[in-house]
C-alpha cells in the first residue's frame, strides 16, 4: 500500500510525504518531496534499505506479507531449493543424453539426432495429453499429492536421460521413458502451482503471486544453471563422480519437496479430508458443526491422501 500525504502547504514551499507498507498499522516513511521553486527529494533511511526493498518488490507479491497466507514463504523457501537441485541435476542429465545421441563424434549424423530429439519430444506431448485426460479433474482437489507424483516423475525422467548412454541399443526407448515421465511432471506441476497459487492469494492477488513465482523461480534457474555447468565441468569423465552427486540431490531434491508439501494448510475438503473429519463426526458423537468437531481443522487441512 502506498499513500501520499502533504505535510505542510505555503506559497513558498511545499512538503509531501511518500509513506509505504502493508497495511495502515505497517506504515513507513520512503521519502519527502521538496518543492521551493525547485524540485527535490529527500530519501528515508539508507541508500541500502532503499535499494532492497526495490529489489525485495521483484520476489514478493505487493503487500508482502500481509497479501499472502502464512505457509507462503516456508513453502516458498523449500520450493526453491527443490527447484535449484533439479537445474543442478538438469545439467548432467543434458550432459549425458547429447553424449549419447553423439554429440562430439564424427560418426554422428545431423539428420539421426534430429529424429531421435523428435521422437523423444513427441513422445512426451502425447504423454503429457493422456495424463491431462484420464487425471485432469483431480489435480486441483489433490494438489499436494499430484506435486510430490510430479516431482517424482521428474526425478524419474531425468534418470533415464542419464542412463541412455549406457544402453545405446535401447537408446530411443530410454530417452522416450525419460520424455513421456515429464510429460506428466509438467501437466501436474503447472495444474498443482494454479491450485496453490489461488490459496495464496488473500486480497484477489493471483496473478501478482505468480508473476512473482516467476521471478522466484528465474533466479532459482540462473543459480542452478550456473552451479550445474561447474559441477559438469568438474565431475566429466568421472562416472562415479557423476553419480554420486546425481543420486546426493536427488535425495535432496525429494526432501525438499516433503518438506514444502508440509508446509501446506490448505482450507478445502477433497475426499480424504471429508473422510478424516466424517471419521472424527462419528468418534466423538458431536455435531458435524459443533465447535468441538473443528477444533482441529488446521491439523486435518494438513493431510493429503
């Protein structure tokens, strides 16, 4: 929230304040705003508070922390670390699927690579519209389940991309595994994150919550990218190098996102949640509305079948 108040008004001279916060009780003067005759502005606080709360704005929704609900920023915080591990990763998984199509070698035709590539993604977009058929009305009653089966088949698809090179006869049938496995992760991903990103917002503010995501997970990107590059560089030529920090991140990667799923209090009923309070209806023979009935509804919105 951001207001302007004028302090003093003269024929002289004119004061005007810019206050900025998240609510009325938040407030916080930014700046004062000189102008007798000339024009001039006068900075609140520090240079270096001034430039991270600008920078702050990129990754947080307006309002910040008012505008989101309290499992925002611990799920949040696990979600990008998560998403660090999988570009990490992302980088020797690539490594190894180019090293297997045969990038680097004289024997390798242009054409040959073009197809399998073709095959591969092909395979996934069939993929990723059968999984959208038979379980697309699910994603949003299910949400922290169907995201830790996305990250999973990730996890998954990333694996057969590392495996190809050692089964060059089954080549196409392992990177196809590997395409069609993610072909599930982006449909329950990208379905599970609307899901989320609508309990989030608490003043109508959706499409900032992810339009700040995006920022989030661009950054997370560029880190991960660039720590995925060294650790290739380092680890090439070393299989069990390779390995090891592959399955190390992986583990990683599956924790954080246990532990982001956690996080979560989600304050609708889908049909493991009706069952859990209907079962607590019967055991205590009180009122389905009876204040005793929710006295533990946040730990119930907890579970996820």
């Amino acid at each position: 929230m951001e207001g302007i108040s004028e302090v003093a008004k003269s024929k002289q001279q004119l004061i005007i304040e810019e206050w900025n916060g998240s609510s009325s009780t938040k407030l916080f003067k930014t700046a004062t705003i000189f102008a007798s005759p000339s024009l001039s502005i006068h900075r609140s606080g520090s240079r270096f508070n001034h430039v991270w709360r600008r920078v702050l704005q990129a990754f947080v929704p307006e309002g910040f922390p008012g505008s989101v609900t309290p499992d925002y920023v611990p799920f949040q915080v696990w979600d990008s670390l998560q998403g660090l591990s999988t570009y990490i990763r992302t980088m020797l998984s690539t490594q190894a699927l180019l090293s297997a199509i045969g990038v680097g070698e004289k024997s390798a035709t242009v054409i040959g690579a073009t197809f399998q590539w073709f095959l591969r993604d092909l395979t996934g977009m069939l993929g990723g519209v059968l999984f959208t058929f038979y379980q697309g009305s699910n994603l949003d009653s299910n949400a922290k389940m169907w995201r830790l089966v996305a990250d999973l088949m990730n996890d998954l698809g990333m694996l057969m991309d590392l495996l190809s090179p050692l089964f060059p006869s089954a080549f196409a049938f392992v990177v196809c595994l590997g395409s069609l496995s993610r072909s599930f992760t982006g449909v329950a991903s990208g379905a599970t994150r609307a899901a989320l990103t609508q309990h989030f917002a608490l003043q109508n503010n959706a499409a900032d919550i992810s339009a700040k995501e995006g920022s989030q997970e661009t950054m997370a990107t560029m880190i991960g990218m660039a720590l995925g590059m060294l650790l290739a560089r380092i680890t090439i030529g070393n299989p069990f190098a390779i390995w090891f920090s592959f399955l190390f991140l992986t583990m990683f990667h599956m924790y954080a996102n246990y532990r982001a799923v956690r996080c979560l209090s989600l304050n609708s009923l889908n049909f493991q949640r009706s069952s859990i309070l209907l079962q607590q209806f019967m055991e205590t023979d009180q009122g389905l509305y009876h204040g005793a009935c929710f006295a533990n509804v946040d730990y119930f919105m907890d579970l996820e079948g």
